[in-house]
C-alpha cells in the first residue's frame, strides 16, 4: 500500500463464538490478510450488538454472552481489498457463520512501519 492516498476499508462483523475448522473466525481473517500480504487488520470487541436474527448480544454482567461482537478491519488499495472478499466468501461459507461485509473509501495520511529502535 502507498504511503499515504486512497485506500479502501474492509469492515467485518461476526460474532466472538464463530469458528474455522476450531479456530477463532477473527484470528483466520486476519491470518488469512497477512498471508494475502494486506496492508494491516485489526480486530476489535464490542460491548453490545445485534443483526440480523435481532438476539442482542452483551457483555453486562448480568446478561454475559459467550458470543460478544467482533469487527475486524483491513484497509489497503481497492483492487487488493475486493480480491480478498472472495477468499472471505469462502471462508464464511466453510465457517457457516453470520456476517455483514462493507468496504468504504477512505484516505490514508500517513502508513509507515515502526522503526527498528521502537520494536
């Protein structure tokens, strides 16, 4: 990816308890990005969510949900990003797990590496 310009963003939304062949969801996205050498992925927990069945999902106390939401965002060139949606589309077919996919086009500042120093 250039460093800096035109991006797109890939935003995922699945639930904590979907699995790949035993495997976390989230962690074989973005195992699956790195090795398609995507530009960066990260994946955040929500608090509370619901989609498409309207079951909310919630990490109160009270309510404990073994199942909370997970985004996980890519963000690299377009091109990229849209050929990395059909190696998802597999997985989430393999997965059988529910999932909502937008893509957004954004503008990149800045996108450079840690120096070595700072590792």
């Amino acid at each position: 990816m250039r460093q800096d310009g035109e991006a797109t963003l890939l935003s995922i939304y699945i639930g904590e308890a979907d699995k790949l062949q035993h495997k976390p969801l989230y962690t074989a996205i973005i195992e699956a990005a790195r090795e398609h050498g995507l530009a960066g992925a990260t994946a955040w927990r929500g608090l509370m969510a619901y989609g498409a069945k309207s079951v909310i999902h919630t990490s109160r106390l009270l309510d404990m949900s073994a199942d909370l939401p997970i985004v996980v965002e890519i963000i690299d060139e377009k091109n990229k990003v849209e050929a990395f949606c059909d190696v998802l589309d597999e997985m989430f077919e393999t997965a059988d797990a529910g999932v909502l996919l937008t893509t957004h086009a954004i503008g990149v500042r800045r996108y450079l590496p840690a120096s070595d120093a700072e590792k």
